[in-house]
C-alpha cells in the first residue's frame, strides 16, 4: 500500500529527478549540427560553406556536417529546412534568393518571406558574363550587336532558371532590348564547361567559378567598381548598361528557430568567418574583404533584397 509518508516523499524526489532533464535539454548543440546547402558540389559556394562548417565546429563543440541537397535552383534543399524542425539543428547555407526569389517564383511550394531566420551573412557575390578567349564578342555593346544580328540563335547558360547569375543577365537583356536563348544548367562549372566548348556563346556566372582560371574571358561584371581580382573586366555600368545585381547570403534557420539558439549560432560563426582558413576560401572564390555580416544587419539587408526582387520580377518572364 502506497502510504501519504511514501507519496510525500515521491513528491520531494520530482524535483531532484527532473533537474539533470531539464538541463541536460538547455544544453545546445548536443549534436551534430546539419548544413543544408541547396546546391550541388561543383560551386564556389560549395566550397565557402565547407570550410565555414570546419570552422564552426571548434566553437559549437559539435561537427557542422554539410549536406547538397540540389534540385528545382535551390528549391528542394531550401523547403526541406524550412519544413525541419525549428531546433537549431538544420541550417541553410544559401543566397538571399530563398527569401526574396523562390517565394515569388514558385508559390506553391510552401515558402515564404518569413519561412526562414537570418544568423550571418558569410558571401557576397559579383555577377559576371565570360565567353571563350577567342570569342567575337569582345564587350557589352558587341554581344548587343550580335543579338540584334542573329535574334533567337545566340545562347547563354546560367546554373539554373531564378538564380541570380539568371536574373542578372534577365536585367541586361531588358537593358539591351535584345533577346538570347537561355540553357539552364545545375551549375557554375558546367556553364564553363559548355561555354570553352562552344556549345553555348555566353556563361552567366556567379565570378567566383572563374577565379584562378586562365581558359575564359570576363566580359562584364555586374557590380558598382571592378572587381580586384579581374581589374581587366569593365563593369556593365562603364559599359553603358545600368545593371549591378547582387547575391549576398549566409546561414539561414527555419522560422521558429528559438532566440537563445540562434544567437549561439550567430556568435559561433562571427568567430568562423573572421577565422585564416575561411578568410582564404573567401579570398579564392573572389569575395570581397566585407562579406561578413551580423544578424541584425543581415535582416535589414534582405528586406531591401526582397523589396527590389519583387520589382524585378513582376511582369518578367523567367525561363
């Protein structure tokens, strides 16, 4: 027979029983964290996004296992995070595209302007158009001429149908009055690929795939000043065209995430991105010395992206 002594004693153990629970549940991570990278390996940002990973784990005190989860231009990872559990244990690496494109472009798929929490941003890309060395096309201006002489019958490759490197040359096209084929691809390396093998006449890329590469020619980037890894590529706004998309992006949690967690992540990867072994995976895929931002300007930033976005597509046709 359970007796009131035997009951009131049950009752004073509760709370000793439940205390190494409770903390043993505040303790975070308290295993591998998973990074979501929407894209398929091949990238710059595939690169970016492993030796952040690397980095991130000394201060986590847990691996940050990276998985490519590519498919639909970021859309199969980037909802496969969202619809994870909201723990701080699936991470998406990607541009701000996720936020600001995909949620207008494939509306039924679930995403949203808000689906996702910004931690930091880790890269900020320049846009960039390469052809062949020995290319006709020598600048903005002959690549219009060119259009315009052969419509329908000159051909661009970009790493998928939305991604920025396409929306980049979307810009131009309306800026230039011309039209030219667009090849999706799944990636930057096999748009150059195509490209050296005349296959396509123009690669629209993300200018880190062409960093350290001495096989093609930049023929514009997309950006406000030139680029110092290629001081010999003009931008597109020197050559008379107003078009300087940007694709800027870092780690993103699914919305719901809890703040204590997202601020431990935030904090882990300040120290990861201001570390020697990222700083040099930035400086070979062409980033910029700022890429790195906190939270709260990260958040700021894509609001902006998101609003510019919107205008951009509206009306435009995207494949």
């Amino acid at each position: 027979m359970i007796t009131r002594r035997l009951l009131a004693a049950l009752a004073a153990a509760l709370p000793l029983a439940a205390t190494p629970v409770t903390h043993a549940q505040e303790v975070f991570p308290a295993r591998p964290v998973q990074i979501v990278l929407p894209y398929p390996p091949g990238n710059s940002i595939d690169l970016l996004v492993r030796a952040l990973a690397a980095q991130l784990a000394p201060t986590l005190g847990q691996p940050a296992v990276v998985v490519n989860r590519d498919g639909a231009a970021a859309l199969v990872g980037s909802v496969a995070v969202a619809r994870a559990a909201p723990d701080g244990y699936t991470l998406l690496y990607a541009p701000a595209l996720v936020a600001s494109v995909l949620p207008v472009t494939q509306p039924t798929a679930g995403l949203t302007a808000t689906s996702f929490r910004p931690i930091c941003q880790v890269f900020n890309n320049t846009m960039a158009l390469a052809v062949r060395p020995d290319s006709p096309i020598r600048d903005l201006r002959s690549l219009q001429a060119a259009a315009r002489a052969n419509p329908g019958r000159l051909t661009y490759g970009t790493l998928g149908i939305t991604s920025i490197p396409h929306l980049a040359m979307v810009q131009w096209l309306g800026a230039a009055g011309v039209e030219v084929e667009h090849v999706p691809f799944r990636a930057d390396s096999t748009v150059l690929t195509e490209v050296l093998a005349g296959r396509l006449d123009i690669g629209s890329i993300v200018l880190g795939a062409a960093a350290g590469r001495g096989d093609v020619r930049v023929l514009a980037v997309f950006d406000a000043q030139r680029h110092p890894d290629f001081p010999e590529a003009p931008t597109a706004i020197e050559q008379g065209f107003e078009v300087a998309p940007a694709s800027f992006g870092g780690l993103f949690a699914p919305a719901g995430t809890p703040e204590d967690r997202i601020a431990r992540i935030e904090a882990a990867c300040a120290v990861a991105a201001a570390s020697e072994p990222y700083r040099a995976a930035a400086r070979t895929g062409a980033q910029p010395t700022d890429f790195y931002l906190g939270r709260a300007d990260f958040a700021r930033r894509l609001q902006t992206d998101i609003e510019q976005k919107a205008e951009v597509l509206r009306g435009v046709r995207l494949n």
